[in-house]
C-alpha cells in the first residue's frame, strides 16, 4: 500500500475515534440520573442509524426503492414481544423468529420485485405496510391492537444497552463498507445504475434483488428486536409510514448509497429525540415538521446530501495536504 493511502486511512480513523471517544464517555461524564437522558440519546440515534443502513442498502445499492421498510423493523419487534408474552419463550428465539419472519417477507419482496419495478414496486411496499400496520391493529388477541404487547424483563443497566446499541450501529455501518466493496455489492449498483445492460451481462437480477432484499429485512429486524427490548413495548406505529419516512429523510438528507450518510442524517433523530425527552412528546412533531424543511433545503442545495459538502470536501483537502509535491526540475 502507498504511503500517502496509509496517511490517509489513518485521518479517518483519527477522525472517527476523535468523535467516538467523548460519546463513549458518557455514562462516566456525568453522574447518576443526569446520564439517563444523554445515554437514551445515543441509543435512539444509534439504532436508527444501524435501522437507516438497511433501507440503504435496500434502496441506495440495489435500487430498490422502499416506503414500507417499517414492515421488518415492527415484526422484529413483534416476534420478540409476542414470543414472550404470549409463548412464554426465552428473548433470543423471539429475537430469531423475528429474523426468519423478516426473511421470509423480504423473500416476498424480492418475489415482487422480480415482477414489479420503479413506480409500481414502491407501491407495492407501501402496501406491504398497510396490510400489516392493519393486522397489527386488528389482531387484538395477539397484538394487543393499539395499546401494544408490553413486555416484563429483568432490570438492565441503561450502560448496557447503551454500548450494545453503538456497537450495533458500528457493525452494520462497517458491513454495509464491506458489503459495498464486495462484488455482491458491485452487482447491486449495477443493477441499480442500468438493470437491462446488467441483464443483458448475464447479472441474476432476481437473486441479487432477493438477496438485498433477505439482508436488508434481517438486520432491520434484529434492530426492531433491541428497540422493542430496551422501551419494553411495541404497537403499531412500529409499523407506520412515519418511521419509514423518517428512515428515508436521514438516509438521503444525510447522503443516499454512502456509509456516512445514516450516521450523519441520523443527527436529526438526536434532534427529535432530544425535544421529546426535554419538553415533552407534544413538542415531537416540531422535529418533524424541521425534517421536511432541512430535506427541502438539502435537495435544493445539495441532492447528495450532507457526505458530499462536508465530510469529503474536508477530507479531500486534507488527503491534498498529506498527498507529497512534485518539484519541478532544476534549471526550468
């Protein structure tokens, strides 16, 4: 490896570990109650970035473009709560009944997108949603309808989930960095840039559709799961078109197709979440209405997103910095 990309991969790291270190020392920062608030912070924020890291790759690498991506965040939590309120069974096999329902309904949606493209497979989610958004209200001795299934766990540090929830949102980013450099990856922007020259290569758009689309609906899943763990409820708007919206605004406010684009979108959440915790949740839809005027703004100004004007122009510059200058020769 050349020197300069060694310079280079070292700033990032630099970079990112100079913004980790201060939020890692949050619960020894503060003392006793005053870290509550902070430390929920994080963990909403988190879990929405690892949640908006799945309907990236869903949609910013394979192109398929999703409003109904709640559909396996909600049944994550569902599977987990129904599991052990109404069966009686350890979390971790409803932690892994919600993977394989997901699955099997990303398997569904890759199915439909084999049929169903552009305009009509949006809708075709939206309507995925609905169906199930409805279920979850209607099966009412299951689901509790709206009042939702309350689960009774044993007490957990706050520290716990607070750690468990960065280290789950760092390990879907770097899967997500590994995913894109990978040739699965490579074949998922193919097919997402130019579908019918990818076909015409002998690209399987079906299986790389499905597969993206397995991926995508497991991991979301696994999230709904540790939400649902940590409030201790889930009801139906696990399964709305608000928390589907909101995944969309942070992925491509923050930068759609891009690792950093969750994580730095996701700053809107830490917005929302923080309004809700300081003046209250009758306050929560002012964040809201603030999302649609910096999604406005981003699109008007920067339609890549916040990666593209600050985190690389900062980072190009400094890489130019490092990168060593040809002299001319001497004597012209």
């Amino acid at each position: 490896m050349h020197n300069t990309d060694i310079k280079w991969i070292s700033l990032k790291s630099a970079f990112v570990c100079a913004l980790m270190i201060p939020v890692l020392l949050i619960p020894y920062l503060y003392k006793g109650g005053a870290a509550m608030l902070p430390m929920h912070l994080v963990i909403m924020v988190s879990s929405y970035i690892a949640l908006a890291q799945t309907w990236n790759i869903l949609s910013g690498l394979a192109g398929m473009f999703s409003l109904g991506h709640a559909t396996f965040y909600g049944l994550g939590g569902y599977a987990m709560a129904i599991g052990m309120m109404k069966f009686n069974v350890h979390p971790f096999v409803g932690f892994v009944a919600g993977i394989a329902l997901s699955a099997a309904f990303g398997l569904l949606l890759g199915a439909i997108s084999s049929k169903l493209t552009g305009f009509y497979f949006t809708m075709s989610t939206i309507a995925l949603l609905q169906v199930l958004h409805t279920v979850a209200i209607q099966w009412a001795p299951m689901t509790n309808s709206i009042n939702g299934v309350k689960i009774i766990r044993p007490i957990v540090p706050r520290v716990v989930f607070f750690y468990t929830a960065i280290a789950m949102a760092a390990a879907v980013s770097l899967f997500f960095v590994y995913l894109r450099r990978s040739r699965m990856g490579s074949m998922f922007v193919a097919i997402r840039e130019n579908v019918h020259l990818a076909r015409s290569l002998g690209v399987n758009i079906v299986r790389y559709k499905t597969t993206a689309s397995v991926i995508a609906a497991s991991i979301a899943a696994v999230v709904g799961a540790f939400i649902t763990y940590y409030v201790q409820v889930v009801d139906p708007t696990y399964m709305s078109a608000l928390v589907s919206q909101r995944l969309i605004m942070v992925t491509i406010i923050g930068g759609v197709g891009h690792a950093w684009g969750p994580v730095l979108g996701s700053v809107l959440i830490l917005l929302e979440e923080f309004i809700r915790g300081s003046f209250g949740a009758r306050y929560a839809p002012l964040a809201t209405a603030l999302f649609g005027l910096i999604l406005i703004v981003c699109m008007l100004w920067k339609p890549d997103g916040i990666v593209s004007i600050r985190l690389r122009r900062s980072f190009d510059m400094a890489r130019a910095a490092l990168t060593p200058q040809k002299s001319a020769p001497e004597g012209k």
